[in-house]
C-alpha cells in the first residue's frame, strides 16, 4: 500500500528546491498521530535544501495533526492554511517554517508562484522590442 507521506519526505532531499524563497531557514518537526503513538518527521530547510530525518528533537516551529490528514496535504488533496483555520492542524513556533513547508508541497499553488512569475518576466522581455 503506497504511504503518501513516506514518498513525500523521501523525495524531499533530492535536489534544489527552485520554488523555496531563499529567506526561509531553519527546523521543522512534524508530529503525526497514528493510532496511539506519534511519528516524527525533522526538516532542516536551509539556501533551497532540505534535509529529513526522524528526530524528534527541538524545532523553529512544530506541526501537529493526524497522519490520514498529512497523506492528503502531501498528496495536494488538502491545503494547509485551510486546515489551520478549521484546526485540524497546529503549529507552535515560528510561523514563517510553515510557510515554507508550503512550498514544498504539490499543487498548493505557492510551489509554481515563482515559476509562473518568472515565466511572465520572459515573456514580458520577448515582447519588447
């Protein structure tokens, strides 16, 4: 059975992260709720890299909520912001971590901002003369 937060966070050190804003850096620990007993998921996000593991240590910022919600904010089925409104997810700490674990995640809308404001400069310089 696939586990859509496994593949997440196991894609997440391959490379650059073009669509990060490079003013984000530092930790975020993210505590999932499975059954009776929490996972733990540690970023280290830092100049567009982001490194993963399973500490459990001290964070910027920590993110709760329940695995079967998690699988379907990785999986882009779900946005966060909505789900901090309806507090179905908590976040302790510096809020801007969660703003740039936003960006990480698939069809948020803020993983492609860059890349369409980007592509409008280009076209925008093609069109003068």
């Amino acid at each position: 059975m696939a586990d859509p937060t496994n593949d997440f966070f196991s894609r997440l050190p391959r490379g650059d992260h073009p669509f990060l804003p490079d003013k984000y850096s530092g930790t975020l620990r993210v505590d999932l709720r499975v059954d009776h007993r929490t996972e733990h998921w540690y970023l280290t996000v830092l100049d567009n890299d982001v490194q993963v593991s399973r500490r459990s240590n001290q964070a910027d910022a920590i993110l709760q909520t329940d695995k079967a919600l998690f699988d379907e904010l990785v999986s882009g089925r779900r946005a966060v912001k909505a789900a901090l409104l309806r507090g179905a997810i908590t976040v302790e700490g510096d809020l801007r971590m969660l703003n740039a674990f936003r960006y990480l995640l698939p069809g948020t809308g803020l993983s492609r901002t860059r890349e369409v404001r980007e592509r409008g400069r280009r076209l925008a310089g093609e069109a003068q003369p």
